[in-house]
C-alpha cells in the first residue's frame, strides 16, 4: 500500500509542475499526426524529442519571430544538427524565389530524405517551410510551430503548403502533411493586436461554417479574447483545431467538404491579392470575406439580414476591417477569376444558411455577387 | 444470323483498319491509370478523347520533338483550349526556373483545377512538366505522351516528377501520377541513334533487376532493337512497363521494392551531375551505372566475374560507353554523398546477385566501393 501511494503522489507532483497539453489528432491513416496545444511546449525537450523525428533539421523562421523563440526552441530542440533560415517577415516574400533559397540551403548542407523541417513562425514561414519540405528530394518530414494565432487555428494544420504569384494567391503549392503541430499559448504574449485580431477572424469562420455555439462564445467572450487570456485563447485554439481536424480527416484533398474551409476566402483573397499583399493581413481579408460571403448569402435569399448584422458586429467588436473603398468591384472579380475555386469557368463560393451551417455552390445570381461587391467596394 | 455475321465482320474489319494497342494499368487505388502503347496513337483522337481530361490544356513540348509531333497531336487532341510552352531541348535546361515558366502561362491563361497538362517529349520535358502539374493549385492532372525510349520504358511511368539542382539531379521534385501514359511507338523512328541506345541501357536495368529472361532477350535481339524493328520494341516498352507498373503499384513512394528501380543509377546520377548535365545522357550513364553496380556487386564477393562480362558485352552491343576517365573516384564519390539514395550519412545502393536478382544496401565493404570507383574513372 505504502509503495502505490508513493507512486500516485508522484504522479501528482508531476502533474503540477507541467501544465497540461492538450493533444488533438488529425486522422488520415499513415499520415496521421497530433496537434499539441499548451503553454510552455517550446522548451519541452521531452515532447520535442518525441514529435519532432530526424538528425538534421532545418529550422525556418523569420526575421520576427526568430530573435524571440528561436534560441530557446533550439535549446529545447537538444543535440541535433540545426541549421537556421531566417526569411524576411510578410506576405509579400511568399515566392517561389524564397522557397528556392530554403531549397539551396537544404542542398548545400547536404541534407538527406531522412531530415527535418521546423517552421517556426505564422502562416506565411509555415506554408513556405511546408512546401520546401513537400519539394525537397520529393518530400521529407516537417514539423509546424506556429507562433500566430492565425497559424495556430488554420494554416499550421491540414497539409496545404505553398507560394503565392503575382496572378493570386497561393496558386503554387503542394498537399504535404507535417508531422506534428506543436502551438505554443505563450508565443501569443508578443503577437501585435492587429494579428491577434486577424487570427480572431479565422476562428470567427469556424463558427460561420459548422458551430453556432461557438459564434455565441465568441458574442459572449470577445473581450477576453482580446485581452489575452489564457484560458480563453487555448479554448477557441482547441475548438477551431477539433472542427479543421474533423473536416480534414474526412477530406484531405480538397474533393467536397473541406472546401468550406474557404468560407470568406475567395473574396478574401482577391482583396489581398488587388492590393498587392501589402495592405491587408490575411486574416483581416478573410473577416471581411466573411461578411461578403453573409452578405450574398442574404442577397441570395438564404440568410437573414439579422445574421448578417450579428457577424458584422462581431468583427467590429473584434476590430476588423470590413470594406476596401480603393477598389472597383470588377477589380475584385477579375482577381476572384484566378482564385482555385473556379471550376469550369464558374466561381465557386461557400454560403451560409445561418450561422453554423454553410455550402457550397456555384449556382446563385450573378447580381447577388455584383450587389455584395458593391456595398463593401468603392 | 444474318445480323449477327455483319456485326462480327464489322468488328473483324476494325481490329485490321486499327494497329492493336498495348495496355497495362498501374494498379493505385484511386490513382490507377491506363499506359497505353502502340503505333499511331498520337492521332487516334477516340482514345485521346477518353484518356486525356480537361477543356483547358497545357501542351508542354520541347523545340525538337514539337515541330516533329505537336501538330498531328493537337489535331488528335480535337475541340479543346490548348495552350503549347515550347522548352529548350536537354537536361541543363531542367531546372527550377523553366517550371517556374510554365506556372507563369498556367496562371496567365487562367487556367483552373480543371485543366490538364500535356507532355510530349522524353523525360525531361515529362518530369518538368509533371512537377509543373504537381505544384499548380497544389496539383492538377496531367498525361504523358513520351517520345523517346527512355521515356516510354522508364521516367513516363510512376509518377516521379522535377528538376535538377546543381548540387544534384532530381534533387527537387513531388510524386504526382500522370492521369494516362501514352506510348506512341512510331515517335521512336526520328529518334537519334544515341537517345535509343540511351534507352535500352533502362531496358538492360529492368532485366538485372527482376527479369533474367528478358537480359537473355536481350542478349539473343540486341540487333533487332538498334534497327528499329517495331514488334523487337513494343515486346521491350511491354516488358519493360509491366515491371516498372508492378513496382511502382506495391511501393508508390519508394518506401522499400521501388528502390530496386535506382540500379545503377546513384552512380549514374553522380556522372551526370559531375559533368555537369551536357556530356552523358541520363540513359548513358544509367548504362555506365548498371556496370558500376555490377563490379561493386562482384568486388562485394556477391557476383560472379562471369555475369559482370555478359553485362559488359551486352553493353558494349548497345553501343553504350562504360566508363569516364575525366573524373576522379572523389569527385565521384562526393557527387553520390547528396543523392537521395542516402539515408543517415550511408550511400545505400542497390547490388546483384545474380542477373535477375537485385537487393538494396548500405551494409557493404568501402574499400570494394573505392575499387569499383577506380575501375571505371580516370
């Protein structure tokens, strides 16, 4: 009896001095992979030891970002041969160009199949670093750290790597899972508002497209949110990684339901790409997609304008910008053309019903979608 | 009766009207595809209709074998958009820049999911494109219409698309399977002497890897293959695909039996990549290559000195140089250290115990490593 005491009180000992990580998994038979969420996950050697596989690593990150985790990821990372990218931060060097450099540094460190690579930073080094693995040596392992909000919820899990060109976005890229997404809490500590509200955006379309509860928890807890609160963040973060999860599993490819994880995107992505990249984050693009896409959903008949007047309070509660009156909308149409939603000449959208329940369609009024361009464009 | 007779001499008189056309599957699942192989198969429009996809095409070709096959394929082809990219002829043109080039047409033409790329060509012109493919809006579908030997018998099959680095041959790339193989023998009679020979070095690999009775074909029809005689080829491109189909349907992503393919070709590559792309042609060298592989399998006490000369003469019937005596063992053996065939620092080769039986390793004594190297370099 006294020895089985022992060993619980240990146990609970343990339990008190690590914080508790929270560990999803993302199904998809031999590529499946966990998602790690929690506080403190950099500088755990034992987790990173036990997800992070390879002798040589190439650890990705950003002139941002690195200054800040890097040394201690690396710390954490133990006796391994580490050699550090460092990529200019922002959208604008999402290139082929910048995916070749990491490419010339895989080769000239003589890197085998069997490496590995980190990407430490948001969404732009994951999708860079991601797609640099997927096209080295026809692929080898890596290992996703995302250090935004936006990453943590979105791009750091599902596989879809890649660059964007000057035509639109990310229209050259791979499928190529990681093996493991490791989100630190505590990253969130430096991020600046304006990308902790872009990532806010993200999270407010997982419960747009599948979760009303969610959307109420955010109406209800907005504020917290915003203010950093631990408990809070880690909640939506595991929230919206359990429905990208669920939606990838059941379609990896892209072949039917994982498409209305565009929700918002398709207009999103032609402001950003109007506009060049520079002006407007990913996130903020995608929250005022997501009013568009609520906008033509009403404008289509399927939505109420109470709907669309509640999500237009939420991204203003959120701070988020929801129109762009330097643009034309047959400039946005022009660059919603090359979007890789369009099938057979037709622009494929994701609509709402309501809140919690979205679809997709290629069948609506073609002056429902000039109508929506119209009330957010100039 | 009387109906039943003229259907059947209908049918007899189609199968005389139309040259009979090989088919093998690649046996993948969702992503099993049709090799079809034949005479006049580039303007058979009812079989190019059901095999090749799309509205919108992308006809990747190259400034030598376009002139000579675009038109009558593009006539094959039918009622569709089709959007030809002419690439510069040869391997030190197969780089990360001309598919970069080819992106740029797919998003300059607007080209969605939808769309299919063609490649007419030999290997290089179908591993850049099938990259191109692989990389546009995370993968579109594609076909390969090889026109050389080497390409028919071996790079068309299997899904293995790139580039070269130079640091290293194929060294940036993505597995991707084409939608359909499209072998048309009679592309084979304005082939060069030199690519034919460079073919049948690949058809001789097939032979030592899995296939003695074809090696002895080999040995007893050599005559027959270099005077183009067209049943000779069609039983190697059949004999040939039907090996590589086997391989690549149990082990897509060269985890373990695909490996076998590479014989010859880590000292292959190593030439090549030390001559910089211009003096071997990649079959060349994989003749070299299986020679190397040979000697190393003998010095490695697995190999009789008997079977190594049969290998010899055979090539030297082919017509294929067997050694470089411009280079050293050490460049050599630098050039090998970053193929892909590397795996924790150990070049793993693949070794014969007989002609017909091949193994992978990297459990073999240095020193008949560096003799092999000495025998065939300068």
């Amino acid at each position: 009896m006294g020895a089985r005491y022992t060993a619980a009180a240990a146990f609970l000992d343990f339990r008190a001095a690590v914080p508790r990580v929270n560990t999803l998994t993302v199904e998809l038979g031999s590529r499946s992979y966990p998602i790690l969420i929690g506080s403190g996950l950099l500088t755990r050697a034992d987790l990173l030891a036990r997800h992070i596989p390879g002798r040589d690593l190439l650890l990705v990150t950003n002139t941002t970002v690195g200054p800040l985790y890097a040394a201690a990821l690396k710390q954490g990372l133990g006796d391994r041969r580490i050699v550090e990218v460092s990529l200019p931060d922002g959208e604008a060097h999402k290139t082929l160009a910048t995916v070749s450099r990491m490419l010339d540094v895989l080769v000239a460190n003589r890197f085998s199949r069997d490496c590995t690579v980190v990407a430490l930073g948001g969404g732009v080094v994951g999708d860079m670093a991601g797609f640099a693995a997927a096209c080295y040596q026809r692929g080898v392992a890596y290992v996703q750290v995302p250090t935004t909000l936006l990453a943590q919820v979105d791009s750091s899990v599902g596989g879809k790597t890649g660059v964007n060109h000057p035509g639109g976005k990310n229209l050259i890229g791979a499928f190529h899972q990681p093996s493991a997404v490791v989100a630190d809490t505590d990253t969130l500590k430096t991020l600046p508002p304006r990308e902790l509200r872009a990532g806010l955006a993200e999270v407010i379309k997982y419960g747009l497209i599948d979760d009303a509860a969610l959307f109420v928890w955010l109406e209800e807890n907005m504020e917290r949110l915003l203010a950093h609160d631990p408990d809070a963040l880690t909640h939506v973060i595991r929230r919206s990684c359990e429905i990208k999860a669920s939606i990838v599993g059941r379609d990896e490819r892209e072949q039917g339901d994982r498409a209305l994880l565009n929700l918002g995107h398709t207009f999103g992505h032609a402001l950003e790409s109007a506009t060049g990249y520079t002006k407007w984050l990913h996130g903020e693009a995608v929250g005022a997609g997501l009013l568009m896409a609520a906008t033509m959903s009403h404008e289509a008949g399927l939505l109420s304008a109470e709907m669309v007047e509640r999500l237009r309070r939420l991204l203003e509660r959120t701070g988020l910008p929801t129109e762009e009156r330097s643009l034309t909308p047959d400039t946005v149409l022009e660059h919603m053309r090359i979007d890789k939603k369009v099938k057979s000449g037709r622009i494929r959208l994701v609509l709402l019903r309501s809140i919690g329940a979205s679809f997709v369609t290629a069948d609506y009024p073609d002056d429902a979608l000039r109508r929506t361009l119209e009330a957010h464009l100039g």
